[in-house]
C-alpha cells in the first residue's frame, strides 16, 4: 500500500466539517483524487461529491442514458441528492428506443416505451426531490423528417411524463438557444396541439416557481409558450428570450393583460420587444416583491422612451438587484439608450459601493458612452435617482 503524501496524512483525522470545508474549495478533478485517499476521506467527503456530481443529472432519451438513471434511482444514498433532469439532446435523441407516432406529427404513446415508463415511476416514487428540468437545444432542429426523433418530440415527452404523473413541478427551462443566446425555434408539428387545455397540466404548471423560456417567437409557437406563463399562476422567477420583434410585443401585451405575476420576485428579460405601457404595467404588478430585474438587448417599441422606466423603478422598495445592458428604442430611429457614468457619482465612491457597480462602455468611441448598468446594493434607491435624472437616450 503506497503512503499517503505528506500534505494529505492529518486529513483522516480532520472534522467532518473542516474536510468538508477544504474540499469545497477544490475542483472537481481534485476532489475525486481526494477521495481516493482513504474509506476516512470517501466517508467525509460524501455530502460534498453526491451534491456536486448528482445534483443534476442528464439524459438524451437514450436507453443508454435512462438506463444509468434507473441505476441511480436505486442508490439509497445518492438518490436524494437529485434535484434537476436535464434533457441534454445535441447529440441525437431516442436513440436505442422504438417510438410510434400519429400520422399529424405527435409521438403517440410516449409511456407506452418501457424506459419511459420507468422513469416516469422512479419520479413518483424514488426521485422525489427532483422537480427542476432543463430542455436545451442548441442547435437549429430544421423540419427533419418524421422518421427521426427530435428535440421538440423530447418536450412532448417531458410534458408527457409530468402531466401524467402529475408531478409538482418546481423549476422548467425551456432553452432553444446557442451559445450566444440567439433564440431558435421549434417544431410544433410534434407537440401536442391541446396538451395544455388539460386539468393535469394545470395542477402540474399551477406549482411551477422558476420559469424560462428561450425561444423564438411564432405564429406556430405563440399560444404554446405564452399558455406555459399564464398558467403558471405561481412564479416567483421568470425569464423571457423571445427575439425582437413585433410578435414577441404582442406576447408582452398578452402578458401585461392576462399573467398573474403577484409572486414575482424575479424578472429577467433578454432580446426581445415591449411596449412602453405594457412593460410599465408588469412591473406595477410586481412592484411589492420584485428584488432583481433583468433587462438586455430590449428594445422599446414606439417613440417610447426608457427614461420613463427607469423613473417608475424609483419607486420600488423591494429592489436588490438590476442589471441593465443595451436598452434600444425604435423611433425616431433605433438607437441604444445611454446611461450617466455612475463610477463617477461622490454618493458611490465607497469602496464597498464600487464593488457591488459595474458599467459598461462602448469600446468603439473616442468618447466611450455607458451602455450597460450592473449594481446590487443597500443604495438602490439613490442608484436609481441617478439614473432617471441623468440617463438620456
């Protein structure tokens, strides 16, 4: 048996809470070479590894995959750690798997295919802590024919199994986007055309918390997407990436009229367009709860003027955190909304204040104008006076 290295041989006989304490600062390389190191370490290091290695696991709708999540619903001791399932499909989906489909587009029966099945039943009975779920596409799923199983047939099947399961959904994220978070766009011919007028799904969406949804907007797509926020009468977070374009106002105006947003906390919207009014009256409606909001690459439809938002802001108490990045208004013509240089601001010169700003600048100008505004902070309200009294588009 080779000795343990001499800078490893008191940890053994560390507490629990002081090896726990060294290995969260380690990668995740270095951590697994820890754990080689004695039954003592493996021991202590256990709470640490099952929640960084398990906490979400993936699968591609393979059987290779689902058959490792079946194993994994059987370990005792891992099995809690589980909180997230993650449809990571850029490498093909269903393969190893037979699927029917109807002759209108739709996989018929999805928990007609064993493996299917079974994971719905581990869901219900093992993985009981796993109610977040990630679809990500990222790359463009084209029109493939409708021999091959596809990423949008993987979203029927995930509503498949939640509805049927009626499983307490927590967390959904619904990402057809690269890298660069440029939205892409889904099949529609393979989902479900009603799925969502079904009291399961209600029951189900009525307990979702967190929602995303990165999708480009069409008229094949609309009444989907905006269903999957209306009826979820629940949400405390909500992110939108929608493309910038008079469909994805519409979608906001549908929204400002219909969601119930009461709980929101968190509001993070990403390339996409809203009407001045409609943007206004989401955030009244959020106005008591709201501690973060998100705004890039948003664009004002109208002669509307960001000005006016930034000065209803002023007013919300519950405000923590905002980050704002390249505010576009469309008339006169489209241009990029500036903000005041507030690293210059006296009120912010603290040093405690200048690590909780940042501001971004334009690269490109002798004269470099601040397009983007990051802070988080006990100063919100006086950060926010400053923008509305100084910004100017």
């Amino acid at each position: 048996m080779k000795p343990k290295p001499k800078n490893l041989a008191h940890l053994p006989s560390l507490a629990v809470e002081l090896t726990e304490l060294i290995a969260q600062h380690t990668d995740d390389k270095s951590i697994l070479s820890l754990r080689l190191v004695c039954r003592a370490l493996q021991t202590k290091t256990f709470h640490l590894f099952a929640r960084r290695f398990f906490a979400t696991i993936k699968t591609d709708l393979s059987s290779e995959s689902l058959a490792r999540i079946n194993a994994l619903s059987s370990n005792v001791a891992l099995r809690p750690y589980i909180q997230c399932l993650a449809f990571m499909l850029q490498n093909g989906v269903g393969r190893g798997l037979i699927w029917s489909r109807h002759t209108w587009g739709p996989l018929s029966a999805p928990l007609e295919v064993d493996a299917i099945r079974t994971l719905r039943d581990n869901l219900i009975t093992r993985l009981t802590k796993c109610r977040s779920f990630f679809i990500v596409c990222r790359y463009p799923e084209g029109h493939p024919d409708m021999k091959h199983v596809t990423v949008t047939d993987a979203v029927a099947v995930f509503f498949a199994l939640v509805v049927e399961a009626r499983l307490p959904v927590s967390s959904f994220h619904l990402i057809y986007a690269n890298k660069y978070s440029r939205t892409l766009i889904m099949d529609m011919r393979r989902i479900p055309k009603m799925i969502y007028r079904q009291p399961q799904f209600k029951i189900v969406w009525a307990n979702l918390q967190k929602l995303s949804l990165e999708q480009y907007l069409t008229l094949d797509n609309f009444g989907f997407l905006l269903e999957l926020v209306l009826s979820a009468t629940s949400l405390k977070t909500l992110l939108l990436n929608l493309g910038s374009h008079d469909l994805a106002c519409e979608f906001m105006h549908e929204i400002a009229e219909s969601a119930s947003l009461t709980q929101l906390s968190e509001l993070a919207l990403f390339r996409t367009s809203a009407c001045l009014n409609d943007l206004l009256n989401i955030l009244t409606r959020v106005k008591g709860n709201l501690s973060a909001l998100t705004l890039y690459h948003v664009s004002l439809a109208s002669d509307d003027n960001w000005a006016d938002v930034l000065s209803a802001l002023g007013g919300f108490v519950s405000l923590q955190s905002i980050s704002l990045y390249y505010l576009w208004a469309t008339a006169p013509e489209k241009e990029v909304f500036s903000f005041p240089d507030l690293c210059k601001a006296p009120v912010l010169c603290g040093e405690g204040e200048r690590q909780s700003l940042h501001v971004f600048y334009e690269e490109s100008a002798k004269t470099p104008a601040v397009l983007g505004v990051e802070y988080s902070g006990k100063r919100m309200g006086e950060v926010l006076g400053l923008l509305q009294v100084t910004g100017r588009g």
